[in-house]
C-alpha cells in the first residue's frame, strides 16, 4: 500500500505525553512524520501530565477499538476481580497494579464501582504489556491492567491468568468473564489511532487517510484483529473530530466520578 519505506521509532514517555509535545515543539508543518495514540492522549491532558491534546495536532484516523483486561499470574491468590478489590480495600499497598498512565482511569473506575478509594491505590507505572508481564513475571506487580490484545497471548497460553474484561459481554474465544458480571458496572474501551504534527499539509493528511483505508481492508489486518480481539472503527474527517470531542467529554465525566 505504501511504497516508501516506514521506518518505526519507539518513542517512550509519559504514556505518550513526551513524543506529543515533540510533535507540536519540533515538527510542525512537517509531511513526513506520525505517530500512533489512543486514549492516553486524553487522559494525559486530563489529568496534567500533558498540556497538549487532540486539538493541538492533525488527527489523521480511528482503526480500531480494544477493551481493558485485569491479570495476573497463574499462582496469585486473586481469582476474580472481587479477590482484588478486598486486597486493595484492605491494604491498599500490599498489591502492586501495573499501568500506562492511560491504564490507571479504568482501574480507578473499578475501585470505585467496590466502593473503594481510587486515589489509594499503588500504581507501577508501565508503557505497555510486554514490560507489564515481566512485572508480573517478577513479582514486581500483582495486578496489571491494560488493552486484551497486550495480554490475549499469554491468557491463552496460561501464562497469564485473566480476571476480568470491562467488555459489555464476554469475548468470543476468550474465557474471561465480564467486571459486569463480577457485580463491578464498569465497562470501558480504549481507542487506537494516528495523528501528525499541527498544520500538517492537507495533500499528507488524505494520502494517510487513503492508505489506511485499503489497510483495514485487507485479510492481514482483519487477521489480526480477530486474533488480538479488537474491533477496527476506522474513522476519519468530521465522524472522527465528533468521536473525539463525545469522548474527551465522556472521560473527563469518569474521572471526577472516580475521584469523588
């Protein structure tokens, strides 16, 4: 589809907080630069770690949509998400929770939803489930939380055990039961996209827009996305400009529900 090469840079920081300000400080007008993000860019600016948002760049494209996942290992004494909840209204820094920064406002939400204290709750910060499960693996964290597709692998495979899925109903292919089920009503889905720099060239912006387009039309993209349970919502132009608006709105509206 792309006939140039693309090569990937991993930009850790802050969820993505660090690379978004790169893009609006030091690209600019550029065509030649995106990036990935998902709902961390909202909860990034929500919560103060980052001053820039959706706003402040060209968002290209929607492709996909993934719900939030509780692990653990397949030796914690948690069986279900009621398990962990008890522990963390017990003693609150007894059980270690890996999260991204974007991870930690559905676990709020679910602490909340037992009627505990979400601002008790002691967070390991992590980019993402590879280094997740080697905190777990370690013993450095308990309790990790993130996208199904980070951790359906090692669910499958037993490595991981999965206590919980903030999906209106269960998985197909994936064992794992629903919070709603567990008696926690929090449901909750974490949204990937792309954005360029801010003023990004219109030409630039529609050739991605395109290409991404053929992409997720393609047998290679609709693989994956049934093996790694997400749903593709590809979205672009004034439907993605309101989404974003609808869920910024919506986010915002969970976290004071949590920190009440």
């Amino acid at each position: 589809i792309v006939d140039v090469p693309l090569p990937v840079q991993n930009r850790p920081g802050n969820s993505g907080a660090d690379f978004l300000a790169t893009m609006v400080d030091q690209y600019r007008g550029a065509d030649d630069q995106i990036s990935v993000t998902s709902l961390s860019m909202m909860t990034n600016q929500l919560s103060g770690t980052s001053k820039y948002g959706y706003a402040d760049v060209t968002m290209i494209a929607r492709l996909m949509t993934e719900y939030f996942m509780v692990v653990t290992r397949p030796d914690a004494p948690y069986h279900n998400l009621g398990d962990v909840m008890s522990a963390i209204k017990s003693d609150p820094s007894r059980v270690a929770v890996g999260a991204a920064l974007d991870d930690q406002a559905p676990f709020d939400l679910l602490v909340s939803a037992a009627g505990g204290d979400p601002s008790s709750i002691h967070y390991v910060t992590h980019e993402g489930g590879g280094d997740q499960s080697a905190a777990l693996a370690s013993g450095e964290i308990g309790i990790a939380i993130g996208g199904v597709s980070e951790f359906i692998g090692q669910v499958k495979t037993k490595e991981l055990k999965g206590l919980g899925v903030l999906a209106e109903d269960r998985l197909p292919g994936l064992d794992v039961p629903t919070a709603r089920e567990q008696g926690l009503d929090v449901t909750l889905s974490n949204w990937r996209g792309l954005y360029g720099p801010p003023d990004m060239p219109a030409y630039a912006v529609e050739y991605w827009q395109q290409a991404l387009a053929k992409m997720v039309d393609t047998a290679t993209w609709k693989d994956t996305a049934a093996r790694s349970q997400f749903t593709t919502t590809f979205m672009v132009g004034e439907e993605f400009q309101t989404f974003l608006a609808e869920t910024q709105a919506d986010v915002e509206a969970a976290l004071q529900a949590a920190r009440r």
